[in-house]
C-alpha cells in the first residue's frame, strides 16, 4: 500500500514532468510558468540561465516598484505639509495630474474671488486657477480680454469649462516663500516617475524571459524528437548538440 506521504506523489509528479512523451507540451508550459523549467527537466543545463534571469528581474520589479512607492509618499507628504498646510487640506490622496500640476506652478490661487454668491474666477495667469479661466476665455469668449454678460452663453460654457477643471477650496496649495520645497517635490515626483518607469521595462523583460524560455523549449522538443526518430533510422545513440543551439536561435528570432 503506498504511503500517505508527500513524497510519492512528489516522485510520481517528477516523472510525470520528465516523462518523454508528455514532454512536448509539459515542458514549454512549465517553462511558461517558471522560466527554465522545461529545459531543465529535459537535463539542458542553459535552464539555469533562465531562472537566474527570472529571479534579477522579479527582484529588481519588486523593488523599483518599492522605490517609486516611497518616493509618491514623500512629495505627496511634502504637498500636505508644505504646499496645502495653510488651506487645511486633509487627504494626500488624489490624481496624479494634481500633483503634477503642483510642480508646475507655485500656487493654485483661490477659486472664487468674490465673497458673494457670484462665481468669479480669478484672473491671475501666474496661478493655476487662472491659467484655467484664461484658457476658458480664449475657447470661448470673441475676445478673451473683453467678458460677455454673466448670463450670456458663451460666458456660461466658459464658466462652466473652468468649474470643471479649476482646484477647489480643499485642494488650493501655495509654495510661495518654500522655493527649496517646491524644487525637492519637483525632484521627488522625477524620480518617483523613473522608478515606476524602469520597473514597467524590467517587468516587459520579466514577461520576455517567460516566453523565450517556454518557446526555447518547444522547439527545443520538437527537434529532439525528430532527432530521436532520425537516431532511430539511422542507429545513432548521441543527440545533437546543434539540436539545441538551433533551438535556442529559433526561439531568440520567435520571440524578437
């Protein structure tokens, strides 16, 4: 009677995955899965390229990813404590586009200029807000120096495309007299963007590992068993090593 144990069934597994005529497809699939894999259950000792290759570049995803994480939560710190601290802005957590934004201009100014029930948008350009109501005016108004009448249309769609895009109360910011502090969150933001960017390419490489190993050794397969049935024919016992260097080539060119 076989014992409940783990290890029969690990070694019926194992030869399951070593199992010459399975090995057309188990082994592509396991290299899929795990780069390396299937070449080294077919004792083809560049598998171990594959899975060193896989472990640097999940290592370096995970921690470019870390790293870009970090450096978000510093320059979105810096913008609650520096930028938003005298407008009482509670949540650090927002579109990107805002913070972005934070770094392009040293304040957002405010949203509505009159105390009254009137929206009235500033018209400072050297703000956000009013780069806002400038470009509003320019869309829309004949003349963007020269304002319709509140009622009319086209001052209603231009205050409407600001209302739109404009930053409300809870989020305005102003960096004015913390000039090193805007430079630091602008330096922070780069490289929170190039940690994010190298992990996206690391991780393009990481997918690329895992389909050039699986289609190395499906070719690899396909050219060992038609060798085998020409060592057949022929009486030869010895693979080819050119068998695996055109596998290899094939797979570089298949997957490139």
């Amino acid at each position: 009677m076989r014992d409940s144990g783990g290890v029969p069934v690990v070694t019926d597994l194992w030869r399951t995955l070593r199992d010459p005529d399975r090995a057309p497809w188990v082994r592509p699939l396991a290299s899929a899965v795990i780069p390396g894999t299937g070449q080294l259950l077919g004792a083809r000792e560049r598998g171990a390229l594959y899975l060193v290759a896989e472990a640097f570049l999940l290592t370096r995803v995970l921690a470019l990813n870390a790293e870009g994480r970090r450096e978000r939560d510093r320059y979105r710190e810096l913008a609650l404590v520096v930028a938003r601290a005298q407008f009482g802005g509670a949540s650090g957590d927002t579109v990107f586009e805002y913070f972005e934004q934070m770094g392009r201009f040293v304040e957002s100014g405010p949203f509505d200029t009159d105390p009254g029930p009137a929206l009235v948008p500033p018209t400072d350009e050297r703000s956000y807000n009013g780069q806002i109501w400038a470009l509003a005016r320019r869309t829309y108004f004949t003349d963007p120096d020269v304002s319709p009448p509140p009622d009319a249309p086209e001052y209603q769609r231009a205050l409407a495309f600001y209302t739109s895009r404009a930053i409300g109360p809870g989020f305005q910011w102003s960096w004015r007299n913390a000039g090193l502090e805007q430079d630091l969150y602008r330096q922070t933001i780069r490289e929170s963007d190039e940690a994010f960017r190298q992990a996206s390419q690391a991780l393009g490489l990481l997918l690329a590992n895992h389909l050039l190993s699986a289609v190395d050794a499906a070719i690899t397969e396909r050219l060992a068993r038609r060798g085998r049935a020409i060592r057949l024919q022929t009486g030869l016992v010895q693979p080819s090593r050119w068998d695996d260097h055109l596998a290899f080539s094939a797979a570089l060119s298949i997957s490139f």
